[in-house]
C-alpha cells in the first residue's frame, strides 16, 4: 500500500483546475493534413482496422498526439481535441482519423470477448445487468475505470463524440490519485481494503464455459505509480453472482470512495460537442457521464465512438 500523499499533476481536483484543462485544439496545420488525409481515404478504400498510422506522413498531427500522450501520463490523465470537423467529412472517414489519431498514443484493441474493436456508445433501451454494460443505457454512471473486471485493462479510453443528447449526459472525470490522498487522510483503515482481493461480475465478456466473477484489487502500487481498477456497480454484481455476502468493511469501502469521488469539487464535468475526441488515462482517472434523455429522431440521438488503447498485451480482448 502506498504510505505517502501523491504529488504532482495527476493529484488534481476539478475545482483548481481551470475550464480550459485538458483542451487541445487542432491548429490549422493538423486540420490540413487530416483533411488531405481524408481525400486520400477516400480514393482509396480500406476497412478501418487495417489502417495504421505508421503508413501515412502526418509529421503535425504526431506532434499533437506526442503532446497528448504527455499529458495523459504526466498531465492531468485527460485531453479533448477540439475537434474533427464533421461538417466536412464523411461519417465513416471521420471514424477512420480518429482510429488513426488514436493509435498515435497507443494499440487500439479488442473491447469485447467476440474482438469488437470499435464500439458503439448508443442508448439501446435496456436496464444496466449482468451482460449489459452501462454504456449501452441512458442511465447515470458510477465514476470508474473500463474493463476493471479484465485480465487486462486498456490504458487509455477514447471516446470519438458523433451526436449529443437532448438534454444530459455530462461528462465527468475524477483523479485518483487526489481521491486516494483524501481517503487516506480521512479513512485509511477502508483504503487498506481497497488494496486487496474484491470479486468483479465479468459482465458476460468470456468463454461461455469460463467463470463469471473475476478477482482484483482496486489499487495497486508498483514503486512508481498508482494504478487503479474501480467499478463500484461491477464490484457489487460480482458478490451477487458469486452468491458471496460483502462484508462490512468491503462494503464500507467502496461506500467511502464513492462519496470522496463524488464531493465537491471533486470532478471535472463538461459537455461533449461534436466532433470532439476525450482520451483518458484508464489506470490513474475515473470517468463517467451524468444520465440523459435523448431526442426523438433516431438520427439525432446520443452516439459515441469509443476505442480501448493499450501498451502492452497483444491485440486480444484478454491481452
């Protein structure tokens, strides 16, 4: 466990920081290669997971994304870039730049059991469970990491935003390590527990004969960072399904960092716009977004693009 306060910019609270934080803007040099990027895709057709960025001369836009990768790492943990001009692209070559962009910063991989590696963010009117992630509901979220209960999180979550919702839907984003120095200030007895064993649901993404609760803690210190795994409603569907009752300490725990997420001053919160692309570092910020109600019009309703990057591991949703 570690036993001092953490330090530096990735400790930060949503009320020091400036509305400005994290905001990236595509200058007009990087606007020019992603639009000739765009002809070019254009004439010449490719499915996306065969593009890799590594065939193209983009020297602006890696300048931007070496820029973003330092600030998911030693920054705060989160960007917006502000933004792909959607007015002037196609719907499917605009997904295809923000792959590209994204695997800049690290390997885009599988985000589910079956390999999907682009997923849809979309309300499909079904109650959050066991089989069915939050992301697909209109639902308020618990702050969190994606894909806590895996053998192998992603290290960053990109988000790619198509279409706002009517009304809602707030994004939020949380530092760990700020959390972590509070709870160890006001209850470092309930932080001792989050760094053992709890039991996650695995929300169906596995072998249909594999097990269907997993084992993690949901902090870890490695000698240089602090890495954390943490969904709350996860956590708790994994106890029900391991017919295992939380004790109390557990219980407190999670309780007791829910609220420290959740006070005041806390949380960074803004409204996604179109256009936009949000990358968070997965192992050191929580994220979440506020319920919404969205708008009648299929064609107009709430829809995300998001994208699991990762360093290590191969390409497979286990790594």
């Amino acid at each position: 466990m570690l036993d001092h306060d953490v330090e530096g910019p990735l400790a930060w609270t949503g009320a020091e920081l400036p509305d400005d934080a994290g905001l990236i803007t595509l200058d007009e040099d990087c606007l020019d290669e992603l639009l000739a990027l765009a002809k070019e895709l254009t004439a010449n057709p490719l499915p996306v997971l065969s593009l890799h960025p590594d065939d193209f001369d983009l020297p602006a836009c890696r300048a931007m994304m070496t820029d973003v990768s330092n600030q998911l790492d030693h920054g705060h943990g989160f960007v917006i870039i502000d933004r792909l001009p959607l007015e002037r692209l196609d719907g499917e070559i605009a997904d295809k730049l923000y792959w590209l962009l994204a695997a800049m910063v690290a390997r885009p991989v599988a985000q589910s059991w079956d390999g999907k590696m682009l997923y849809d963010v979309r309300d499909q009117g079904k109650p959050p469970g066991n089989g069915v992630r939050p992301d697909i509901t209109n639902v308020g979220q618990n702050l969190h990491t994606d894909n806590s209960y895996n053998l192998c999180p992603p290290d960053y979550v990109a988000l790619f935003c198509r279409q706002t919702a009517m009304r809602g839907g707030i994004s939020q984003v949380v530092s760990f390590y700020a959390a972590h120095n509070r709870m160890r200030a006001e209850a470092p007895e309930l932080l001792a527990r989050l760094y053992q064993d709890v039991t996650f649901d695995r929300q169906r993404e596995h072998a249909p004969d594999d097990v269907m609760t997993t084992e993690h803690p949901m902090f870890a210190w490695d000698g240089q960072r602090l890495l954390g795994r943490l969904s709350k409603r996860q956590v708790e569907g994994g106890y029900a399904l391991a017919g295992v009752e939380m004790d109390n300490i557990t219980a407190a725990a999670l309780e007791t960092f829910e609220a420290i997420m959740m006070a005041p001053g806390m949380r960074k919160e803004f409204q996604f716009q179109p256009g936009q692309i949000q990358i968070v570092n997965n192992r050191t910020c929580g994220h979440a977004r506020t319920a919404f109600t969205d708008w009648p019009e299929t064609e107009r309703r709430r829809h995300l693009i998001r994208l699991w990057l990762r360093h290590q591991g191969r390409a497979f949703y286990n790594g």
